[in-house]
C-alpha cells in the first residue's frame, strides 16, 4: 500500500484515517484534525494560493522576485501556531527555517536585515542548523513581513517544524551532492584536455587541435562555474548589497576572473587558458564545505531530531475500544494503550496496569523504572514487559521531551561573542586580502604581466578566510554534542566559554547532592512475628492508592499485596484491610493506642500498628546521590573550590558536608540570603558555577556565572539554568569543565592554524610561487583540518576512562525540612 502524507504538514498519514480538505477543486489528505483544521482556515481566507506557492518555492526556490501575497498564510494564527510561541516580555517569537545559508556572513547579514524592520526587537540566526529566531511585536509586525524580506535578500524561509526542518537538511545535501558532482566529473574530464594542452604546448600541438581542445574545456568548465559554484556568486552579492566583506567575495573574484580570461583567450585565440584550475578550485571549495555541512547536521540533528523519535500514531481508548490514530490528534484526558515494547507518544499517568520503562531518552539511566497506576510516564519512554493504559496529561509542544528540544533550539540559536570576535576578523581580513591582491597585480604588471592576474587570482584563493570562521563555531557544535551523549544538556550558549574561567562550585542540598524523594531508611521491628520484607508490602499496599508525597518512598513494593477499605485520614496517616487484617500506618497517636517513644535520628518516624498496638517503626528520609563525594573529589582535583549552600536550617547540613567532603556550608539560607552570599563571591573575584534543582534556587541560578539545573528539577528552575544534568550522576560536572577546557584549547589551535596558515600562503602567492589550484587544495585543505581537528571533541574522554563509570558510591544522608 502506497503511503500517504499530509498535505499541510508533509508527515505520513496514519492508515485509516480520513481528515480531508477540499484546496483547489481537489480533495487533499491531512493527517490529523489539526492539520485539517489549518488547511480549512488557510482556504477559507481565501489564501489557498499559499499551497500552490509553496510547492513552486521547494521546485524552484532561486527563481523570481518574492510575492508578498505568498506568504499572507502565516498571519493567520492556526498556521502561526506551528512556529510561533509568546516570550516571557508579551512579544512574540517566531523560529523559522533559513534555506542558502553557506557561511558567518549569512548570519550576520540576515540578523542586520532582519533588525531593521520596524517592531522586530532581537534577531538570533545559527549557521549550523540554519534557524532564525525572531523576537518581534505582533501589533506592529506580521510574521508574512520576515518571510518576504528573507526572500527578498535571497534566501529561502520556511516555518521552523519538525517535517520542514528534515526536508530542508534533505534538500541540502542533495544540492550539495549534485553540485560536488557536477564539479567533480567537470573537473576530470577538463584535466584530460589540459593535459594535453600542457604536453602540446612543450612538444608542439596542431592549432586546430589547441582549439578544439579549448573549445571543448570552455563547455565542460562552463556548468562548473554557473551551477556548481552558483551559490558562492549568489552569497557573495548578498554580503556586497549588504555591505559586509565575508569570505564568498574572494572566491567569487577568483571564480568569476579566471573563467571570464579563459573565456576571452578561447574566443579570441590568444593567452592562456585555466579551466582546469577553476574546476578543480570550486571541486576543492565544495568538498570542504560538503564535510562542513555533514559536521553541522550531525550536531544538530543530533539534539533537534528528538521529536523525531515519537510514533506517528497511538492507540487512543474510545467506545468501542483502542483505535490508531495519529499522534498530533492526541489531547489531555485522552487515554491511550500502550502495548509492550511502544514508544510512549505523550506524557501521561498510568490509569491501569503494571509495567517497567526505559526513560533513558530522557534520563540517561538504562534500567527500567517501575510504573504502576499513578505513575508519570514521559514521551518518548518505551514501554516494557507489559500493557498500560495511560491517561494524557500533556501532548504535543507541551511534553517534557518539546521542552527539552526548545531548550536545544534555544542553545543552538545563541551565538557567543567568541564566533561574533571571529565573524568581524574574518570581514577585516577579507578586505586586507583584497587590497593585498590589487596591489600583487600592480606589482607583476610591472615585472611581467602575464603572470599579474594569475598570481592575484592565488592571493584571492589561498588566503580565503573559510578556516577561520569555522574555527570556534565548529568546536562549540561538536562539544555540545559530546556534552549532551555525557549527559548535560547545554541550554545556554555561553556556558562552554563559561565553564573554563569556573573557580567555585555552589550546590543546593535536597534533590541535588541528595536524591529529593522520600527513601525508606530504616525500619525498626517492635513485634517479632513480623519481618521487615513484610511491613514494607504492608506499607506499600496501604499507601498504593493515597497520593501523598511520602507514598513514593513505598513506590517499589505497591501492588505486592492487596489493601481494601482504605481510608485516607488527613494530617493522621491512612488505614486498610490487608489480609483480612485492620492496618495504620502514619502519626504514632493514629497508628496505635499505647505507641512507645519515638526512635532518635533525622528524618520522618511512621508507625505501623493494629488494634493489638504498634508493629514497626519506619524511617522515612532522603539518600546521598550514589555520585556526590566522587564527584566533589573529582571537583577539588581539577582546582575548584566547593560549598554547600541550603535552606534546610537542621544540623543535616553540617554531616552531609562532613560526608562529602566539604568544607564550606550554610544551612537555613533563604533565596534572598542565597543570592546576597552569591554577589558577594562575585564581587570577591569568584566565578561560580550554581548547581540546584528547587524554586529557592531560581534567583541563585539566575545570577550565577554558569548554572546547572537537575532534570527533576522544578520547570522554572531549569528554565533559569545554563544546562540540565539529564542524569543522576553528578560526575558529568567535572568532565563537563574538562571537556570546557579542551574546548578552548581547541578554539585557539582552529584559530592559531588558520592565522598561521594565511600568515605563511599569502606571501607565498603574492611571491608567484602558487598557482591558482594549488591554492584552492590548500584553503579547502585547511577548512578540512579546522573541521577534523573540532570534530575530535565530540569522541573526547576523560584521562583514565574509556567510557562513563557507571559505578555507584553508596552512603545515605537523611533531608530535613525547608530545603524547598
């Protein structure tokens, strides 16, 4: 059976569903509501032609002058709903995809254009990922305006969505592909002639055949130059109309001068001929970027495609029992079934059933987490050994996974000021060559003007600043990547540069050096024909179906035995039948009549008990992260001073900082309190990194140098935060600084190369001692090697490791109140 996709929205059609549209006398498939409802405004505005130009623009995306008209659809707000979201500051932001982007100078062009327009506030484009986002205020901008002006200066815009993200990476490296072919067989086959030529020239050659043979290299050369190398004339007129000097302009000159001399000496008969060191220059030229480009779709697709990996459809609970449908149909309080081994396509709680789930998507932890009825399930978990029957709870842009990808989008989107430092070098440069160019040709017009063009075409060539404005961009994607497969979830552009300059690290205690939930700590039998194994299955059926907090610490031995009648007495504890038995469980005065003096220690005393008095005692408290003394330890050994600071007022704090190994440490500290010790710190010259998970810790996080939110953290905490600890283990903390430090490392041996080598090639060409396709093979050469030198980063391993630990560091720490 053939597949199917949506009109609107390009993704596949769910077998048997019908959501159809009727859009210019036909009837077009939608794959969900959604789209159908989108589709039905779009026409019912009567700007249906936006389909129709839609399709002309991925046929034909260079041809014509951008009608305005066009781009009306995305004023409407079903369609804006796809790639527009409200900012914190009652603006909007628009993320939108860029098709031609090819170097720096795009971003900076785009981001000028763009931040001209009257009611656009911030504009912030990323080369890599080729997405433009687009702060602006609706009652003064449309988002229509920034799609036409984007077309205007000769790029391609298209709504920033999962469907069009992926064509436009496809379309790209098709073209690529073609382009490099293109030039690739030209440049074989023109060699053969210039071979030829060459020999002839020393051996002798018959005039008519010398001809011929020009002829012939003129045609080869000539969709090399006006297909293969279009996209550098075509960056290069938009760098000039913008006014910016960027690296396409050289390379244009060089391009551009060679063919049209080639051409005059083969029209009129006379000079030289050099079609073979054009094509092998754009041939050179087209296969670093090629690599370039292949780089920057690994790292970004690499955190983009999350959304990628959700189903195309769910098996949705109805009447007449589960139906497949699509996923985008999914709303809350839909109830879904999720079969063994389903990748779970929206967070929910479980209604029914009992299953273990992989969530290391999301948490990085490989072991399947027990779920039971009350149980938070996440999109893009898979489900295990058995069936569950899930109640929606959020879907869409609204799950955990969308936030996590927003937060990627968000990091991939901030540009550092380090790649800001080397976009203005590489503009400066590129006019110094271009005087230094001119200035060798009048020199060799004197010395011998035959060779004056040639060797000013070498200067343009070899000197062309592609290494250099890939040096710190492509370090950064390739670190952020290898951050992410270590576990840390780069959510603020700056922190790479951050991390190295770090001299202390601050962390919360409960939910951080802490795990932040209720752990069953001890238990303390006060009736000898009980076990502890059976007051943990007592504890957990009565506390299986309650809700409360502390039910969590009794999560792992829920549903082992069967409660009924259970009562829930609020501020008391809960009571049930279990086994025919009359069970409490909670304050001492509730759980039994004549209940003994509570054990001493830290942390919450339950009482279990019957009708015949108290049967145990169980301690309820927090555990230390299994990681955290490794981790401080590997912290102190890298040189960073550690301390503990928390609003937990109890003496807690002191023995954990004890157990740690740390010597600094408040305890009691309110937000306000943990913010004024913060700028105080600043102020004495540190630079902190703030490692927390709570409300509390907002403004700390805030106001950090870096800062570093755990996954179970609060929403608005991570939301603060310069990265996520996707996983438990504090440990990714000093290979994340480690790995920072390699990074600089790196950025400066990119940009020592690349200066080094222009300081070296350019006297050389200036000199004549260069001909023009050595000088292309060298600055496609160095581009290369500024690439594979960054790409090294992303297999980086810390000394002594050849993968994660996965070891644990036992110990437990109990939590008092007021950490939160």
């Amino acid at each position: 059976m053939t597949a199917v996709n949506c009109f609107h929205c390009g993704l596949p059609v769910a077998p048997g569903s019908s959501f159809p549209v009727l859009i210019g006398g036909t009837e077009r498939p939608m794959c969900c509501p959604g789209c159908q409802a989108v589709a039905g405004a779009i026409v019912a505005g009567g700007l249906d032609s936006f389909y129709r130009y839609r399709d002309a623009r991925n046929e034909r995306p260079d041809q014509g002058t951008p009608d305005p008209s066009q781009w009306q659809a995305y004023d409407l707000p079903e369609v804006q709903a796809e790639f527009v979201r409200d900012s914190d500051q009652g603006a909007k932001i628009a993320a939108l995809l860029v098709g031609g982007i090819s170097c720096a100078a795009c971003v900076w062009l785009i981001e000028k254009h763009l931040g001209r327009l009257d009611g656009v506030e911030r504009v912030s484009v990323n080369a890599s990922t080729q997405r433009a986002q687009i702060c602006f205020d609706p009652a003064r901008l449309q988002p229509s305006a920034l799609f036409t002006e984007l077309a205007r200066i000769g790029y391609r815009p298209a709504a920033a969505t999962a469907g069009n993200s992926e064509q436009l990476i496809q379309t790209e490296r098709r073209a690529a592909l073609r382009r490099l072919g293109v030039a690739g067989l030209g440049t074989m086959q023109v060699m053969m002639f210039a071979v030829a030529l060459y020999f002839g020239a020393a051996t002798g050659i018959d005039r008519e055949l010398e001809r011929y043979l020009r002829w012939v290299s003129l045609l080869i050369a000539t969709p090399v130059v006006f297909y293969a190398a279009r996209p550098f004339f075509a960056a290069a007129w938009r760098s000039l109309t913008g006014r910016h000097l960027s690296m396409d302009v050289p390379v244009s000159l060089a391009i551009g001068l060679a063919y049209a001399a080639s051409f005059y000496a083969t029209l009129f008969d006379v000079g030289e001929v050099y079609f073979e060191s054009i094509s092998m220059f754009t041939f050179f030229l087209l296969l670093g970027r090629t690599v370039e480009m292949r780089a920057r779709h690994r790292a970004g697709l690499a955190s983009g495609g999350l959304a990628q990996l959700l189903p195309l459809t769910a098996n949705r609970m109805g009447a007449h029992g589960a139906r497949s449908v699509p996923v985008t149909a999914l709303r809350v309080d839909d109830r879904i079934l999720l079969r063994p081994g389903d990748t779970i396509p929206a967070d929910g709680e479980v209604v029914d059933g009992s299953s273990g789930v992989d969530e290391s998507l999301l948490s990085g932890e490989a072991a399947l987490q027990q779920k039971e009825k009350g149980s938070q399930v996440f999109a893009g978990s898979v489900n295990g050994d058995s069936a569950l029957e899930v109640r929606v709870t959020a879907a869409g842009k609204f799950t955990r996974l969308s936030a996590i990808e927003r937060l990627v989008e968000d990091a991939q989107l901030h540009k550092p000021k380090q790649v800001a430092l080397a976009d203005r070098i590489a503009g400066v440069f590129v006019g110094a060559v271009l005087v230094i160019a001119a200035a060798a040709f009048a020199v060799w017009w004197q010395i011998d003007p035959q060779r004056a063009f040639w060797v000013a075409l070498s200067v343009l060539v070899v000197t062309c600043p592609c290494a250099l404005s890939l040096a710190t961009p492509a370090a950064l994607a390739a670190a952020t990547l290898r951050l992410q497969q270590l576990g840390l979830l780069v959510a603020g552009g700056h922190l790479l540069q951050t991390l190295p300059g770090i001299t202390r690290v601050v962390l919360d205690k409960t939910g951080t050096l802490t795990l932040g939930e209720p752990q069953v700590v001890r238990i303390q039998l006060l009736r000898e024909s009980w076990c502890e194994q059976r007051v943990r299955q007592v504890a957990g059926a009565l506390e299986w179906q309650t809700g409360h907090p502390l039910a969590r610490a009794f999560r792992a031995w829920s549903g082992q035995l069967a409660a009924s009648d259970v009562r829930v007495h609020t501020g008391q504890g809960v009571e049930g039948r279990v086994q025919g038995q009359c069970l409490r469980l909670g304050r001492p005065d509730f759980a039994a009549q004549a209940a003994p003096a509570i054990p001493g220690g830290e942390g919450q005393w339950l009482l279990l008990g019957d009708d015949d008095g108290p049967i145990a005692w169980i301690l309820i408290g927090d555990r230390l992260r299994p990681s955290a003394q490794m981790a401080l330890a590997q912290l102190q050994d890298v040189g960073l001073k550690a301390e503990l600071l928390s609003g937990d007022p109890s003496p807690e704090v002191a023995r954990l900082a004890a157990v740690v190994g740390i010597d600094q440490y408040r305890a009691g500290v309110s937000p306000e309190d943990k913010l004024a010790h913060l700028r105080s710190l600043q102020e004495a010259g540190e630079r902190v990194l703030m490692v927390g998970d709570g409300i509390n810790d907002v403004p700390v996080l805030s106001g950090a140098d870096g800062s570093v939110a755990m996954l179970s953290a609060a929403d608005l905490a991570q939301s603060r935060a310069d990265a996520i600890l996707l996983r438990g283990d504090l440990r990714v903390l000093p290979r994340a600084l480690l790995l920072a430090r390699r990074c600089r490392h790196i950025i400066r041996q990119n940009l020592l190369w690349a200066l080094g080598y222009n300081a070296l090639a350019l006297p050389l060409a200036a000199c004549g001692l260069v001909p023009p396709w050595v000088a292309a093979l060298g600055m496609s050469a160095s581009s290369l090697i500024v690439v594979l030198n960054s790409l090294r980063l992303s297999r980086w391993q810390p000394a002594g490791e050849s993968r994660p630990s996965t070891t644990n560091v036992t110990g437990a720490a109990l939590a008092g109140p007021g950490d939160h």
